[in-house]
C-alpha cells in the first residue's frame, strides 16, 4: 500500500511524510521533486518557461508513474487535486490524508519563501485564502482522513496518522 499526503502548501506534508515513511520502513517520494528531476528544472523555471498548464501535465505523469509503485509515502504539490483523474488515481491508490491548516497558518509559513510560483504576486494572503477557499472541498472529497496541522509539531501529526494506519495489534 502506499499512504499519500494531500493538502496546501506548507501544510507539512514533506517534514510529516518524511516521519512517516521512516517509521513505516516506507520509501519517501516527492511529486514536486520528481517533476522537477523529470523536466532537468526548478518548478519555477516550469511555470515561467513553459506556463502552469504544462506543469499541471508535468504533475499528473509523476503521480501516475509513482503510483505504481508500493510502499510509498507520496507527498504530492497543493494543486494536484485540481484534475479529477489525479484526485480518483490518489483514492485509489493508497491510503489518502489530508493535512489540512488554515490561511494563517500558510502565510506565517511561507511568507518567507519566493520559490513558490502562484503566490508571487501583489497579494499573497489573499491569494492563499481564494485558492484554500476553491480546493478545500476537492481535497475533502480526495482524502480519506482529514488532519488538522495548525500549531501542531510534525511527529504530533506523523503519530496521528500512524496511529490510523498500523493496525492495533502490530
Ligand atoms: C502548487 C504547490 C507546490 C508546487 C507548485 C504548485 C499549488 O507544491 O507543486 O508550486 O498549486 O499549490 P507544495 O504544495 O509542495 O508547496
């Protein structure tokens, strides 16, 4: 089985899937890592040489290439869920999480960074906030559990999500 973390950016899905995978034994897979090593360039330089439609192509060979394989914590770029055969591929292919967060809590986290593409505009929290607002409901319907990662710390979230996935007695 593969457990694949879904949800917005800088929701923690690469620091909890790191956790997880560990104490799964699983292999650690990026999809965001395997595009950019499958197009020989930066995400950035995707979006501005070639235009986020072929990004969005981009994305959804790396989901369905890693999706063949087994025993895999996939964490997956915060737009995956926007094609419907991303979002039926995900739910078929593994134990899905949602790791969900606020607005507020995107903008303290990645009002830092410049390397994320659709927030390099005039207005990043509200650009947060419409995009949260539009996808919610598309990550709800991926996601077979829903996480809550607002002032928690990554191995707090990597227990609750262990906690579901071992069976009790292992
Ligand atoms: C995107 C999220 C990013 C990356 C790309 C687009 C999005 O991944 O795939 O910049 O549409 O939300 P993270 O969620 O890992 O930051």
């Amino acid at each position: 089985m593969n457990v694949i973390l879904i949800g917005f950016m800088g929701a923690g899905k690469t620091t909890v899937g790191h956790l997880v995978a560990a104490r799964l034994g699983f292999r650690f897979v990026d999809t965001d890592d395997r595009i950019e090593a499958d197009a020989g360039k930066s995400i950035p330089e995707i979006f501005a040489d070639d235009g986020e439609p072929r990004f969005r192509e981009l994305e959804s060979a790396a989901l369905h290439d890693t999706l063949r394989g087994d025993e895999q914590v996939i964490s997956t770029g915060g737009g995956i869920i926007l094609d419907v055969e991303n979002r039926k591929a995900i739910r078929a292919g593994g134990y899905c999480v949602w790791m969900a967060v606020t607005p507020e809590t995107v903008w303290e986290r990645v009002s830092g960074e410049h390397h994320r593409p659709l927030l390099q505009n005039g207005d990043p929290p509200g650009t947060i906030r419409r995009l949260l607002e539009d996808r919610e409901p598309l990550y709800r319907e991926t996601a077979h559990l829903e996480i809550r990662t607002d002032h928690r710390r990554p191995a707090e979230i990597a227990d609750e999500i262990l906690a579901v996935i071992l069976p009790v007695d292992a």
